[in-house]
C-alpha cells in the first residue's frame, strides 16, 4: 500500500485533535525517508477506552519492557494507548508534533529518543536514516536573496554553509511581513523543489497605525524616508522586525526578530540599508545607517531571526 493511500485510511478514522500522534515508521513515511507499510498511533487513554467500544483489543507480553503491551489494529493501521508507549508525555508529544497534511506525527528528535528506548535491530536502521537524513536538510538549505552580505551574515550566525540563488519571486503587497514572506518562500520552493528560505523585514511606525510595514519600499519610491520622517510627530515609537520563512514542502516555519526604537527626525547615516538612515534602536542614540555594521549585527533583529532558526536546526537534528 502507497503511503498516501495509509494517510487517506487514517484520516477516515476521523480521531479528534490532540488526541493521537502517529509514531515509529510513519514520521519516515512521511518525508520520504524509507517505505511504510502501515501507521502505529498513540493516542490518549480516553480516547483509547472509545475505541474498545468498537474495536477488539489484542495483547502481548512484552518481556523485554516487563508489561503487557495492548493495541487495537484496524486495517493498516494500530493504536496504541499512551501508558503502553513509552513515549514520557503523550500531551507534550501531541502538542510539538509535526503536522504533515494536517495529521500529526512526532517530531523526528523525539523518535529518535523512543527508538533508541526500544532498540531493535530495526530501530538503530531507523536512527541512522534519521540522522542522515537531517543533516542533509541541513547541508542544503538554500537561501533565496540576491544579496551576497546577507548570505554572509546568515552563514556566520548558522555556523555553516547555505546554497544561494537568486529568483524573481512576486511579492504580494501587505503589511504584515509574514504574509509577504510565506507567499515568497512557497513560491520558491514550487520553482526549486528543495527546502529554502527567504527573509524580510519590515518598518511598524506606532503614530502611522503600523505603517509602513512591509510596504516600506514603496514609501521609499513615492515620498522617500526623509519625508516619511516629517509624517511622524510627538509619538515616534517605531517597531523594526524581520521574518525568515523556512519551507520544504511539508513543513512551514517561520522566525521572528523585533527590536524597539524611534523614527529620528530627519534621515542620517550612509543609505546602504533602505529605512536604516531613520530608524534608531532602543537604547542608543544614532540610526542604524550610522553604526559600523559589526555594531548594527550584535543588535539587530535579524540576528535575532537568525538565532531562531538555528535553535530549530539544533533541535530537528
């Protein structure tokens, strides 16, 4: 049986959410690491007393676990309850699983955890295709952008390597950077077919209700950030954030950055960065086109976005 057709059974069960997280082969299954011929779900003890109102129950010693292991198989597919899983915290595991087609599977770092728990032969196979197959993910992230300093600036805060390549993407026109940048990152993975990221930042000036936001460039084109400055009167609190958008098909992501400032009064500083000339952090006293580079990456919330990111590698491995 081909895996898609596994996921259309399961989803006939119709198991209510947050109740069940498939386990074991299925998250492989899922992203195309090896064959599956059949799903193993844990799910919650309540839900699993509802289904032996319909379902026989099978039982096996488990003599290695010193316990009975209980299941209910239906079809391809078997149920397990979470107190004879060994998975620690069902809730938690339910909660921080992966959703793939709107099911849930368990976050490939938390399998590794369980299989090396059971330790079957067929469980270290598991392991090394798992772990093989995170670090190359790793190893080819690409990051779209046709600015060479950002892939610098990326590469040192991940500590590696990134691929690099240039598209032209349609960028809708939102406000919200978010948006912008979910709508760019799907779009580059349907022309490249690989996992990618793309990044975005945008300017919240509080007095303008959160203008310009993303559309920053385009206030530049029209009234330019010098004249954006004379817009904004007693209240200059602004918001400077950046999105980085990871995609691979299957799973959305993404990163967020913000940092706190003001909108100076009038534009200083090298305009190397678009509104970097007006928009002082919190805490200083210059723009940030005033500031060496070195000084403007320690702070900025793009490095915050970036450690983000990488947090979520560390974790996926």
């Amino acid at each position: 049986m081909e895996f898609k057709e596994l996921l259309s059974e399961f989803k006939k069960l119709a198991f209510p959410e947050g109740k069940y997280v498939i386990y074991d082969s299925g998250p492989l299954g899922a992203r195309g690491i090896r064959r599956v011929h059949d799903l193993d779900v844990v799910v919650t003890n309540d839900l699993y007393q509802e289904l032996l109102k319909k379902y026989p129950e099978t039982r096996k010693d488990a003599t290695k676990f010193l316990r009975i292991v209980k299941f209910i198989t239906i079809g391809n597919i078997e149920v397990i309850p979470a107190d004879c899983s060994l998975i620690e915290n069902i809730e938690k595991s339910i909660k921080e699983a992966d959703i793939i087609e709107g099911i849930r599977f368990v976050r490939l770092k938390d399998l590794v955890i369980w299989k090396r728990k059971m330790a079957r032969p067929k469980d270290f196979e598991d392991i090394k295709l798992i772990e093989n197959y995170l670090m190359d993910k790793e190893r080819t992230i690409t990051f779209v952008t046709a600015n060479k300093n950002k892939v610098r600036e990326f590469e040192e805060i991940l500590g590696f390597s990134i691929n690099n390549i240039a598209l032209d993407l349609d960028e809708i026109q939102a406000v919200e950077v978010e948006k912008v940048v979910e709508h760019k990152v799907k779009q580059a993975f349907e022309k490249l077919k690989k996992q990618v990221i793309v990044e975005d930042t945008g300017l919240y000036i509080e007095s303008l209700k959160g203008l310009p936001g993303a559309l920053a460039k385009l206030f530049d084109k029209t009234i330019g950030y010098g004249e954006l400055c004379k817009l904004v009167l007693d209240n200059r609190k602004a918001l400077a954030k950046t999105v980085i958008g990871y995609f691979d098909g299957v799973e959305y992501r993404n990163f967020i950055g913000e940092i706190e400032g003001l909108i100076a009064k009038e534009a200083k500083g090298d305009n190397n960065f678009g509104w970097d000339i007006i928009f002082i952090p919190k805490g200083f006293n210059i723009t940030f086109a005033q500031m060496s580079p070195e000084e403007k990456h320690k702070i900025s919330m793009r490095k915050i976005a970036l450690e983000k990111f990488k947090e979520f590698l560390r974790h996926k491995l």
